[in-house]
C-alpha cells in the first residue's frame, strides 16, 4: 500500500490515475513482475504484485520516483508526496492470496464507490490490460467456463473474515507438521491420503474446514495427494 503523506491526496482526477497507471504498466514491463490485483483510491493505493527478478524496494522506488515527478510539475508540490516507504505484507499463501484479491477489490465501496471504480475488478470479467489475471481465475475454478462467475462470487458475496490478516502483524505461515495434524484431525484419518477416500460431500466439507483453518489449498493438495483444482472447488 501506497499512501500520501499526512494523508493527502495523490489522485485529484482521472488523468492523475492513468498516469500512475501508465508508470506501473511500464515498470511492470521493465522490472517483470506480475500485477494480481489493484485498487486506486484518492489518498492511498493498493497492489498485488509477485515479483521477478527485481525485487520489490526497487520496484517501488521506481514507481513513485516516476510519479512523485508527475505529480510535482502538474500541481506545482514541494517536499515529499508518499507517506514514509510504503506497507507490505507477504502472502504466502493461496487461502491468503484470495483474501487479498478481495480485500483490495473491496476497497472503494468502503467510500462508497462501486467495485469498478478504478480497480482491476473489470479486468478481471473482461479483457486483461495490465492485470495478470490468469493464476486467481485458475485457482477460483479449472473450467474456464465458470471463472469470471468464481471471481464474482468471491468479490461480491464470499464472507470478510478470511480478510482480518490484512491487519495482523502476527499472522504466521501453517506448517506440514501442524497441517498433516489437522488433517488427520478433521477427516478422522490415520494417513493423509485418506482424504482421497472419503465420499465426496464429507470429503468436501473436510476441505473447507481446512482451509477455513488457514491451510492453502496448494498445501491441502500435496499433503492429500488430492488435485489442486478439485481442493480449489470443494462447497458445503
């Protein structure tokens, strides 16, 4: 999370987001990484990023260097416009991932906007211009069919509480000893890969315990033997 010093402003009007837009889209290119998901509001912004090469710092000095400059010629701005380095939070995993890409497409209808209001929310249903929306659609459902009604539901009417790390220092990653605990735990199991066993409801309703317990379903996977994209779908 980017945001303006004291809270000030960094976006006055539109021209002021497609120049921000237009420098992320060109450091993106230049440094590679991948953008999962964005949200510009008028004092702060947010960004998913999985970076490559180039690591996240300098990316970011990148980004608003370029834009500090912008900002400074328009509207004639002495001294500095973010506020101290920039917020981050590792997510480091697909339960998480999926939190994330809610909380930030989320954003603006705490102002009351909608979720279309400057986010990669339509990006995501339509034609990708500078969202990398390929991995969360694949993870949301395997059927290219049913993807963009996967992410609708998961922006629109999916539950806030998976997003509460956002505000938690202390969150920590689960694991495979304390998972394979809880696996056995949950399915009543004496090897993991018994899960692969259980008839499909029990089965389904285990996996979604599990994962509302924080374990990824890429972890539920390789633990279960199970495949990713089935974890990925399990409903109770």
């Amino acid at each position: 999370m980017l945001r303006g010093i004291n809270r000030a402003q960094l976006f006055y009007d539109d021209d002021d987001r497609m120049a921000f837009l237009d420098r992320l889209a060109r450091y993106k290119e230049k440094c590679g990484f991948s953008l999962l998901a964005w949200c510009l509001m008028s004092n702060h912004c947010h960004l998913l990023v999985r970076e490559g090469d180039v690591p996240l710092p300098t990316i970011m000095k990148k980004l608003e260097l370029s834009y500090s400059r912008y900002f400074n010629a328009k509207y004639d701005w002495r001294g500095y416009l973010f506020q101290d380095r920039y917020k981050s939070k590792p997510v480091d995993s697909e339960t998480y991932l999926l939190a994330v890409v809610r909380y930030i497409h989320r954003n603006p209808l705490e102002a009351g906007a909608s979720l279309t209001t400057w986010t990669s929310y339509e990006e995501y249903l339509s034609q990708p211009k500078i969202t990398d929306t390929v991995m969360v659609l694949e993870m949301l459902s395997s059927d290219s069919k049913t993807q963009h009604l996967a992410f609708k539901e998961l922006i629109e009417f999916s539950e806030d509480s998976a997003c509460s790390f956002l505000d938690n220092d202390d969150v920590r990653r689960i694991g495979d000893k304390e998972a394979i605990e809880m696996i056995l735990e949950v399915g009543g199991l004496t090897v993991c890969a018994g899960l692969c066993l259980m008839e499909k409801g029990a089965r389904d309703q285990a996996i979604v315990l599990l994962r509302n317990k924080g374990l990824s379903v890429r972890q539920i996977a390789r633990l279960t033997g199970l495949s990713k994209s089935l974890v990925a779908k399990a409903r109770v």
